[in-house]
C-alpha cells in the first residue's frame, strides 16, 4: 500500500508539472480498506533478519507464522502444521540457535496448560519449566539484559477466563 501511495503521488507529481508538491497533486486520491473483509485481524509483531534484510517475519494475532524473501511483496505461511493459531512474538535468532527461551501465557479458558517461561538448549528438541508462577499465571514477556546476557527479565501475567468472568492481572 506504502509502495502504491508512493507511484501515484510520483505520477499525479509529474502530470502537474510543478517543481513543489502541492494541494493539486493529491486531489483525488482517496484512502479505502484494503481489509480483512470478514474479521479484524492485527499484526502482532514483525522482525526483520540481522543478516538479510529481503527476509522478513511477521507474526499475526489471529494467524500464525509469516515470511516474506523480498520484502514484503509476497508471503507464505510457515507455522501452519503446529497447533498454535495465535502468535505475539517472533524474534531471529543472532547468537546460539540451540538455546531459546519463550514466554508462554497459556490457555484463556483453561487452568494449567503450558504456562511460565521456557528454555531449550537442544534447538527446540525438548523444553524445560525455567519458571512456573500458578495454574493461571502466564509469562508474557521476556528480556535479557543488555549489560549482562546471563540476566532475563520476565513479566507475569495472571489470566484465566469463565463464562461468568475474567479473572486477569494477579497479586
């Protein structure tokens, strides 16, 4: 959309023949959802590779896993076969690819599930519980610290939904 913006405003710019952008230059051209048509969809966070700047991830609320070679022009789904549908986070990986953390907040409507922070030093093979709070408390975040990459800081969220409530925020 950025880049469409971009080519018409440059093509309405040249037809004025004018050295200034001006008021007449943007005249007609109208903003339109381009979409979702049938739900609200959102992005919930986007990560582009250290090493190759064409490669691009793009993690969607109510959508999985994303990728994109060249830089955005066209993506493919690539967490479709796992049974998560709702992604919050991705990040590429610049050090270790055999040690990863992830936060995980666990189900909304059940008590238990895979809650707390966890870390594997077998590239994904097996995980461990580095940090379990209760049956209805979550990890949502997780940060290393910038001074020292043996401290990680991790934020806690308590959540679990009934019929009848929302039980979230916690002690």
């Amino acid at each position: 959309l950025i880049t469409l913006v971009i080519l018409v405003t440059l093509s309405l710019y040249a037809q004025t023949g004018s050295d200034r952008m001006n008021m007449e230059v943007f005249r007609g051209l109208e903003f339109r959802s381009i979409g979702p048509s049938l739900t609200t969809g959102r992005i919930s966070d986007l990560e582009i590779d250290p090493n190759d700047s064409n490669v691009w991830y793009l993690t969607v609320g109510s959508g999985g896993l994303w990728k994109t070679v060249n830089r955005g022009s066209t993506w493919t789904p690539i967490f479709d076969e796992y049974p998560s549908y709702s992604l919050g986070c991705v990040v590429v990986d610049p050090r270790d690819s055999n040690v990863v953390y992830v936060a995980a907040q666990g189900p909304l409507w059940n008590a238990g599930g895979d809650r707390g922070l966890y870390k594997t030093t077998d590239g994904g093979r097996t995980w461990e519980a580095v940090l379990t709070i209760d049956e209805h408390t979550g990890v949502s975040d997780v940060w290393f610290d910038p001074r020292n990459p043996d401290v990680l800081y991790a934020a806690a969220y308590q959540r679990r939904r009934h019929v009848w409530t929302l039980i979230n925020g916690g002690p």
